[in-house]
C-alpha cells in the first residue's frame, strides 16, 4: 500500500507495530539487520519508524516531553531523523549528492500525510510554524468592529505585506500559507477555527494546480474535525487581470503528474498556463480583498469602526501637534538631531578609512602575487618535467581534483597562476606519498 493510500486506521495499526517492534529500546540501538527486516530496506518506511518512535517517546516519557523544546521541522530531521537514517542506510547511498536534502523532504512529506488524516498534529511533535506571519485583529478602544469570523488565507508571504494594513484598518484575520508544503500553517489556522462558531475563509492562492490542491487540503482538514467554516477562492482569476498583464505573466504548468495533466486542460489559460499572485499589482491585491471582506462583513459595524478609527486619527493627530510644539520637546528634538549628526560624521570618517585600508590591502595583495608568480612557474615547470617521467595520474582522477579546488572557498579569491600552483603541491604530495609507501 502506498503512502497515499493510507487511512487513519492503517497509520494505528502501523503504530501499534512500530511500538511492539521497538519494544522500548533506544532506536539508535537497534541492530541494522532487524531495522531492515521490519522496513524491509525502504527510506519511507525507515523515516515512519523514526516517527512513531518519537511520537510514541513524547507520549509516554514525562521527563522528555518535559525537557523537550519548541522546535521547527528542520530540527525533527537533525534529531533523531537524520542519525537513525545514516546509521541504517549504506555508505554509498549516504555520500550520493543531495541525500539529505531528498530524505529531510521525504519527511516532510510522510509527516504532512500523518497529519492530514488526523492521526497526529504538528503540536504533538513540539513543532510549531513561526516562519509563517500572521496576524489577528488587537483592538482594545472599541468593543465593535472587528471581524474576526473572516479569515484571509494567503499562500504567499510576499503578498502579506501588501495588505497587512488593510487588515487592520477593517478588522479581519489573516493567515500566511508560504507555499504548498505548509501542513504546519494550515494546521495554525484550522487551531484558530474553533468548533461552536462559523468562519468564513476568504484564499488568494495561485492559479495553478497547487493552489487549488492547497485549499481541497484545508477544507477536507476542516471537515474532519467538525469545524464549521466556508472557503472561498476570491484570487487569483485570469479575469482579474487584462489580456496583456496575462501574456506578460503566465507561465507554463508542470505536467508531470497525471493530476497536474487534469487541471491544466480543464482550467489552464490555453490549456497549459498558469499564473501566480505575483501577476496582481498591489493595488489590485488590496482592491480584490477589500471588496470580498465588503461583500461579506456587516456594513453597519465596518461604518462604525471606519468612523471610529478615523476619530481616533484625528485625536492623535491633535494630541501630536500640541506635543510637537512644546518648547522642551522642541528642546530635545534639537538635541537628538545634533547626536544623530555626530554619528553621521563618525560614521563616514570610519567608512573612508576602512575603504582605504581594503585598498592597501588589495595592492599588497598584489604586488606579494607578482613576487610569486615566477616563483610558481618554476615550481611547476620542474614538478612538470618529474611527473612526466612517471605513470600519469588517469584524467578522471585530476578533472575531480580541480573540480574540488573550484568548490573550496579558496578558488574564489586567488589568480589561474595561484591555482596552477597549489594543484601542483597537491600532486607533489601525493608522489611523495606513493614513495613512503613503497
């Protein structure tokens, strides 16, 4: 059965394996030979162990949970994740270019599915997203005008930015998906989605396969666990943009998967574009979500709170003004302003000195590799004639050897005859080497 295919059920069952199999030993213990036998050698099957491990060891340990800090998943992947895999795992497999990279996404996709079906939540594993904005409506002036019953879903985290303002001047929540993979923000918002009241979730997501997939996976989570709550998609739409902002900024959709084949010849521009959020100005961003929470909230109380905020404005403005021309805050402005003065002048009096030194530097710099350049070529032309009495080294062997050196920070700042030079030491070293042991 794949991952895919696995209910709530199943994910019980291979607990209650997982916890018999590991029968309270240290998974790090464990002999590789039965860790394979019980996964039979499958990496997904490995990381589910590893999961159950450490759910199981937070369910039932007090003084680990207890000890354990709020985390992220990456340090889920470093501890106990990433050491159980490479103990269990081959050299080979290990050493493969982007390894860990792959597995850390593997987790964060079998973790994701464990998630959805409810058999566990992010809080179970002390993980909480706080990489992802947020923000919920903090008003303690009036008692009125916030309505915290609409919710603006965002997948992106560029977009937050631009309507972060509007938010707080009409009252509604907002949420920041930042990205498809986010199982950990959905679950922040469905958390803020309590169970004796309706919610209506406003999404801007992309128009893509991705996007649409990212809300199915919030309203089936919703429904699961008996909230109440409506989603509405209000943007993005290839009709809120014109005919020329669409050909500027469509892009050609994935079509690897029969999934993504689907929905790109039934709702694709052409049948095979896509665009993103970042195709609305943030003019029309904040048009689009001003006009669904107006639809949508009751115009009476937004009146209300509009009147009052704008009230309250006027009152601060006032209240500022008197301030401003108060002789001893004029004072001390003035004061302030001198200070600010004198850093700017130290500021760009070490600006120019620092700039003066980076250029001594550069020329002495200089100057020692003009000194040495010859010196090198000597070195090489005479390392040159002694290797070419001897066995070659096979040109596979010496491609890789400058590939390294490239790689190391050290290529980044050193001149082609500085290079020359220190893979000539480096295959002198390796003669002299072959010689000891003979």
């Amino acid at each position: 059965m794949s991952a895919k295919e696995l209910t709530l059920e199943d994910y019980r069952e291979l607990y209650e394996k997982a916890v018999e199999f590991i029968d309270g030993r240290n998974i790090q213990k464990i002999p590789v030979d039965e860790v394979e036998k019980f996964t039979k050698g499958y990496d997904k099957e490995r990381i589910k162990l590893a999961l159950f491990y450490e759910y199981n060891l937070i369910k039932t340990d007090a003084d680990y949970r207890e000890e354990l800090e709020i985390r992220i998943l990456r340090h889920l992947w470093y501890q106990p994740i990433k050491p159980f895999l490479m103990r269990v795992s081959s050299e080979e497999k290990i050493s493969a270019p982007k390894w860990g990279r792959y597995k850390s996404q593997l987790l964060s996709r079998q973790l994701s599915l464990m998630v959805c079906e409810g058999f566990c939540t992010y809080k179970d594993f002390r993980i909480e997203d706080v990489s992802r904005p947020k923000e919920r409506p903090k008003d303690k002036r009036f008692k009125v005008g916030h309505f915290d019953e609409i919710v603006l879903f965002i997948e992106k985290e560029t977009e937050f930015s631009r309507i972060r303002k509007l938010a707080d001047l009409m009252g509604f929540v907002i949420e920041c998906g930042k990205g498809q993979q986010a199982t950990a923000s959905i679950e922040g918002l469905i958390d803020y989605l309590r169970k004796d009241r309706s919610f209506l979730v406003l999404c801007i997501v992309d128009y893509d396969f991705y996007g649409f997939d990212l809300m199915r996976s919030m309203r089936e989570r919703a429904e699961k666990l008996g909230i109440n709550a409506e989603f509405l998609r209000i943007a993005l739409k290839p009709s809120q943009l014109t005919k020329e902002r669409i050909a500027e900024s469509k892009y050609v959709l994935p079509a690897n998967r029969k999934n993504e084949k689907l929905w790109a010849s039934r709702f694709g521009i052409e049948g095979k574009y896509g665009l993103e959020l970042e195709a609305l100005t943030p003019k029309g961003l904040r048009g689009i979500v001003a006009e669904a929470v107006y639809d949508f909230c009751d115009v009476k109380v937004l009146y209300k709170h509009l009147r009052d905020e704008a009230l309250w404005n006027v009152r601060n403005k006032s209240i500022n003004k008197i301030i401003e021309e108060d002789e001893d805050v004029i004072g001390k402005e003035e004061e302030i302003e001198d200070v600010k003065e004198e850093i700017r002048k130290i500021t760009e009096e070490l600006r120019e000195k620092r700039m003066k030194l980076d250029d001594e530097r550069t020329d002495i710099r200089n100057e020692l590799r003009k000194k040495m350049n010859p010196i090198a070529k000597k070195i090489f032309d005479e390392e040159r004639e002694t290797l070419d009495d001897r066995e070659p080294f096979p040109d596979d062997w010496i491609r890789k050897q400058i590939v390294e050196y490239k790689r190391s920070s050290a290529y980044q700042y050193t001149d082609p005859d500085s290079v020359i030079e220190n893979l000539t030491k480096r295959l002198r070293g390796l003669r002299t080497q072959e010689k000891k042991n003979v």
